[in-house]
C-alpha cells in the first residue's frame, strides 16, 4: 500500500482587505500551501489557536491602534501561538517596521509593502526553513505567477 503524502503546511493570511485576502491565498495555494484566510479583526486570535498553522502572514497598516497591531502584541504573548513563523508585511516608512519589531515576535520576519508575490513567497519559504519545527513538508519553490 503506498504512502499517502503529507498535508501541506498550513498557512494563515491575515488582512482586512477582501481583495487582498483571496489574492493571497489563491497564490499560495498555487504554490502548495494549504492557505486560509482571515479577516484580522474580533476572533481572529482564538482561530488561530484552533488552525494551528504552521505560519502567519499578517498585514499592518500604518495606524498603530488597529486590531492587526493588537494581533501582533497577542501572538507575541501567546505561548500557543508564538513559535509560529510569522511574515509581518508592513509599510516602508521606518515607522511601522520599529514598532512592529519592538513588539518582540520571536519568528518573525518583516516584509515592506508594496512587495512583489515572488518576494512574499521567497520570505515564507526562508523563514519555514529557519524554523524546521515548524514544518515537515515545504513544497518545492514554484513561481507566484505564470
């Protein structure tokens, strides 16, 4: 009887941006990612927890009171959540990049937006590979788009 394959990793897109929110997870769907969506407001932090996912790519506008920024502090505290590998996509304004780096997530990486979908792809794949624990089965590196 063969070996069935591994699930792919599971990865948790979080924006509060519709467009933006099926643009990515269809990208990294294409790219072998088990991709989920989320809006970054009310509950996000408790399905995350339920998700589990191997890492977190999470969206900060520039307003540092907006509940992305409160996700953030969370995920930091949360010892069920902070040894997951997290991409902060934030505005390339110095500002954001300070504080979100203050707020102290143990693996995170940060990514200035605008980005191209290569460059996101290119930074999760590196940050998974830094932090083996947190997936077993990386899919080979595809291009974003055709």
């Amino acid at each position: 009887m063969p070996l069935s394959a591994p699930p792919p990793p599971r990865v948790a897109v979080l924006d509060n941006d519709q467009v933006v929110l099926t643009l990515l997870r269809q990208v990294l769907t294409d790219a072998g990612y088990e991709a989920r969506a989320l809006r970054t407001g009310s509950g996000a932090h408790e399905v995350l927890r339920l998700l589990a996912p191997a890492a977190i790519v999470l969206d900060l506008p520039d307003a540092a009171d907006a509940p992305a920024w409160r996700l953030l502090a969370l995920l930091a505290r949360d010892p069920a959540l902070r040894h997951i590998p997290l991409v902060v996509c934030v505005p390339d304004d110095g500002h954001a990049s300070a504080l979100a780096a203050a707020l102290g997530h143990p693996l995170s990486t940060l990514l200035c937006k605008p980005f191209t979908l290569d460059g996101l792809l290119a930074d999760l794949e590196r940050l998974l590979d830094r932090h083996a624990g947190a997936h077993a089965t990386l899919p080979p590196r595809a291009s974003a788009l055709p």
